[in-house]
C-alpha cells in the first residue's frame, strides 16, 4: 500500500536541523492563548524551514498538508489497525522535529510500544489520552486531531502570508 501521508512527513522532517524563531513570535503566541497543538504545528512548521533554509511556499503547502488534511479526513472512517500505522509514523516523524525544535532531542517517545506512542501523539496534540480505552477507540481520536494540526499549519502558513502582504 503506497503511504502519502509517510512520504508528507518523510519531505518535511530533518532530524538535524534547529528551528529558529524569534522571541517576539514565541512571546506573541503565548499571549495569544494558543493551543498546545497550534503552538507545536507552528514549531514543526518553523523546524521544517529551518531545515529547508527558506520558508515553505504556496505549493509546498498545498501539496504536503492541505492534501494530508484531505487524506486524513478519509482515514477518520477507516478505524483500526490502518489509523495505528498513521499514528506511528506521524509520530516517528513528528516527535523528533519537535524535539529538535525545542533543543530537547530525545525528550519524546517516536517508537515502541503502541501506548507509549499514542501518548506522545497526545501530548504532542495537547489532548488527555485515555489509558483505559482500547488503542482502536483512541486512535480515531486522534487521528482527528493529526488532521487538526495540518490544519493549523496551513492556517499558520496563511497568517504569516497575509501579514507579509500588508
């Protein structure tokens, strides 16, 4: 089975690059309110361009997150055993680039056992995990929540546009 979604994430995470983000950005944001999950789409984002060396164009992010979000929209019915392998490998990907972007490399679980990585995609969504429900349960949870942060990366992308354009 061909993955786009693994090879999305395979194009966007460099595990040797740091992100860099003015303070003024980080100190917006935490006055903002953000969401955990937004505060971290934008550190994958920002880590992503950093490793990049320039900031991601239109089509770059039509092309690995907006496509994603439609993916994702699709795997949200699907349940299961497919929704597991998603997560792993969102997260595999994932965690690293934010632990990078954090100068925290190691900090998060990216392999191993099924509940030690739904619990990073949880902390990494800003959501409880719930120890008790069955990794079938959880995973359609949070799926849901993979595709809410590639939507706030495109937001994020969107943003930073419009306020380029002013």
């Amino acid at each position: 089975m061909a993955r786009p979604l693994l090879v999305v994430l395979a194009l966007c995470a460099d595990r040797g690059a740091h992100a860099k983000s003015s303070y003024a950005e980080l100190i917006e944001e935490d006055r903002s309110g953000l969401s955990t999950l937004d505060k971290n789409a934008r550190a994958f984002v920002r880590h992503v361009e950093s490793a990049a060396g320039r900031e991601l164009t239109e089509d770059e992010v039509y092309t690995r997150y907006y496509k994603t979000v439609k993916l994702l929209r699709e795997k949200e019915k699907v349940g299961g055993i497919e929704q597991i392998e998603i997560i792993r490998e969102w997260v595999w990907h994932t965690a690293p680039a934010l632990d990078q972007a954090e100068n925290e490399v190691g900090k998060r679980t990216q392999s191993g056992p099924l509940h030690e990585v739904m619990t990073t995609a949880s902390e990494i969504l800003g959501r409880e995990h719930d120890h008790d429900a069955h990794p079938h349960k959880e995973s359609g949870k949070i799926i849901v929540e993979i595709r809410r942060f590639n939507e706030a990366i495109c937001a994020y992308f969107r943003t930073r546009k419009s306020k380029d354009e002013l």
